[in-house]
C-alpha cells in the first residue's frame, strides 16, 4: 500500500543524508584546519576529534541501527515469525512464471493464501504453522516478488487475478477458500469482478484481511490529503523508482542497515509486533525489486472493485483491525456489508495484524474453513468475540 512505500522513501532519504554527514565530518576531520597558535605567533594545524567522534558515531549507526532500533520499536518474540522456504515448483500465470509452495495436509479444503505488496509468500509462517495440519495450502509469490517472474503485461491487478487463476487450477478439480492480505485480497476481488462464473465454480469460500475495496488512497488515513498529492507527488516519485531502481535500491539497503526501513515499516504495526515480525516485514520490503514495489503502487490507484461481491453468492469473511491506517477498519465492514459476509475487527492490530495475532486470523480462518466443510445451515461464520481473545 502506498503509505508505506512513502515513509519508506522518506526515511531512506534521511538515513543517506545521515551516511553523507558522516562521511563529511571524518574527511573534514582528516584534513583539519589552520587555526592560531596559543601564543599568537603564526598558525597551527589542528584537528577536531569532536569531528571524528560524531561521524564515527553516525556511521556506525548507518550500518548497525537496525539492531537498537529493532529492540526500541518492537517486543520480545516467544514465537519467531521466520522468511522460511519449502520446495516449491514454477507455474506457469498469465504470462508470468510464479513461484508456488504447497504445505501441510489434512482432509479440510485447500486453502491458497495471497500476500500483500512488498512481501512474499513466506509471510504466511505462522498461517503455515497454524493451518497446516488440517488442509493443504498453496502458497504464492506474486509477480515480481520473491521467487515470481514479471510476465510482458506488467504489474496490474487483472493480471494478477489470472495468475490467481492460474494457481486455483494448479491446485486440481478441488474447490479452494481463497485468503488474501491487502493487494492480496484486492487481487481476489479482481478475479470475482472479472471472472465470477470461474469463481462460482472453484472457489468454497473467500476470507479478505486488511484490506479495500478500492484505491487505497481513498481508504487510508490521511486519505484526502494523499489523494490530492496523487498526481503532483507520489506518481512522479514511483515512476522515478521505476528509472533509477538501482539507486533506489542501494538506498533501501542502507535503509534497512540503519533501521530507518524498520521505523517506516513500523507505521504498519499495532501494539502487539515483535522484533521478528517487523525484521521479518522490514527484509521483504527491501530486498523485492524497487521498481516493481512502485510498479504495484500505481496500478492500486486505477483499481476499484466496489460492489464485486454483491452478486457472488459465496461465503465470505473479512478481517480488519481497529488501528489500521493503510486500509480502515470502514473498508473491511463495507466490504463485508456488500458481500453479505462477516467482518470481525480484531482490536489493537494496524495493517499486518494477522502477523501480530497470528493466532486471532488464524482462528477465524479455521473457524470459517470448517463451516464450509460439512453440511450448514448458514453459511457464513458468526462473531468469534475475537477482539475479546
């Protein structure tokens, strides 16, 4: 979501602008000054240590602020969130070759979870974890990020939806419950808008986190102000990610090595984060593609797909949290409303909720993945009482 992405470069800018000082002050102490002497008679060559000290100061924090910044901004971890890999196989999207890791078991219904932007599919540890033993789950990199190729039609929400597509049919005849976190969620509506005679057919269930329906400018805090700086800012600057995406990315490194990057993932987060989570959040955002990271941004904001769900009847549960900045908690209640769902706010969490109370998503997740499996009379799931767990 584009909020982020903005801190991001903010902080970015700052965290170089900090490397730039420091270097300058341990030249300028290199090199010294003429000063004079303590009796007045000609002058000195003199160096200022105060000089060398505080660059060296700086420079230090530069490459190793993220260590203290990561035990200041976070708690302790009881459960590490980890960028874990398992054997996966290349499928072929659209027109893009995805990446695509089935876990876990059980007799329950597949589940396919969909990241959100700037991530990958390892985001799902703990979903992993908690979801495994019970049904197979299909995970997938999005196009450009992690292990995913860009295919020739770019980064747009239509082409990710087949590439969702793509991967419902890797995953055989079965019927699917579909599980997608932000863009994840708005790649899922996409494919309902676009395809909903394949959505009827395939697809058991949908279950939106943190999440809109639309623009997300429109959606996040701020939301008015963001907007009007659309056009006259935040494109012209993805667009320039875009054109200089090395630079940008050698800044994003040093971002992450000073900790700036973990301040402005910070903004995501709720009460609850721990130092993993935001490490975990903090790596994928830096080392996936600049570029393609901006890429994504920009398609966000022509995408809309209000009113998608209306038509679909396929039971559908929507999760927000209560603090989320980048997609309001008014986002996920309109969606679920629209699409005759559920939506539970769980308290306390901002955008990656479902990282910081893993255990809360994942519960309503379950919960909901076992009234589809067997004979109901409704549908839908009824209130977990989660923002009381």
């Amino acid at each position: 979501m584009p909020l982020v992405p903005v801190l991001k470069t903010v902080f970015g800018l700052i965290s170089l602008l900090v490397l730039a000082l420091a270097g300058w002050l341990i030249w300028s102490w290199w090199g010294g000054r003429l000063a004079p002497a303590g009796d007045g008679r000609g002058l000195i060559f003199v160096r200022d240590d105060w000089r060398l000290w505080t660059g060296l100061g700086l420079l230090t924090w530069s490459f190793l602020g993220r260590l203290p910044a990561t035990l200041f901004l976070a708690r302790g971890d009881t459960d590490p969130s980890r960028p874990r890999r398992e054997a996966g196989v290349r499928v072929a999207g659209s027109d893009a070759e995805l990446w695509v890791e089935t876990r876990g078991g059980g007799g329950g219904l597949p589940i396919i979870l969909t990241h959100g932007w700037g991530l990958d599919s390892t985001i799902w540890d703990y979903a992993s974890r908690d979801l495994g033993e019970d049904h197979r789950l299909v995970l997938w990199d999005l196009p450009g990020l992690g292990r995913s190729k860009v295919g020739p039609s770019g980064v747009t929400l239509p082409a990710f939806a087949e590439d969702l597509r793509a991967v419902i049919d890797h995953v055989g005849e079965t019927r699917v419950i579909l599980v997608g976190h932000s863009i994840g969620g708005m790649t899922i509506q996409t494919l309902v808008r676009d395809a909903p005679d394949f959505v009827r057919k395939r697809v058991a269930g949908i279950v939106l986190i943190n999440t809109t329906y639309t623009n997300p400018l429109r959606t996040m805090i701020f939301s008015k102000a963001l907007t009007a700086l659309r056009k006259p800012v935040l494109e012209p600057v993805f667009h320039l990610m875009t054109w200089l995406q090395a630079l940008f990315w050698l800044g994003a490194w040093q971002s992450y090595l000073s900790g700036a990057a973990h301040i402005a993932n910070r903004f995501g987060f709720g009460r609850f984060v721990t130092r993993s989570q935001l490490e975990h959040t903090t790596l994928l955002t830096t080392r996936n593609a600049p570029g393609v990271q901006a890429r994504g941004n920009l398609a966000m904001f022509d995408w809309d797909a209000a009113g998608a769900l209306a038509t679909l009847d396929i039971p559908l549960l929507v999760l927000g949290g209560s603090a989320d900045v980048i997609t309001k908690a008014e986002a996920s209640e309109r969606i679920a409303r629209e699409g005759s769902g559920s939506v539970e706010i769980i308290d306390g969490v901002n955008h990656m909720g479902f990282l910081e109370r893993a255990e809360l998503y994942n519960l309503a997740i379950r919960s909901f993945a076992e009234r589809l499996q067997g004979p109901q009379t409704d549908p839908f799931p009824s209130s977990f009482d989660l923002s009381r767990s």
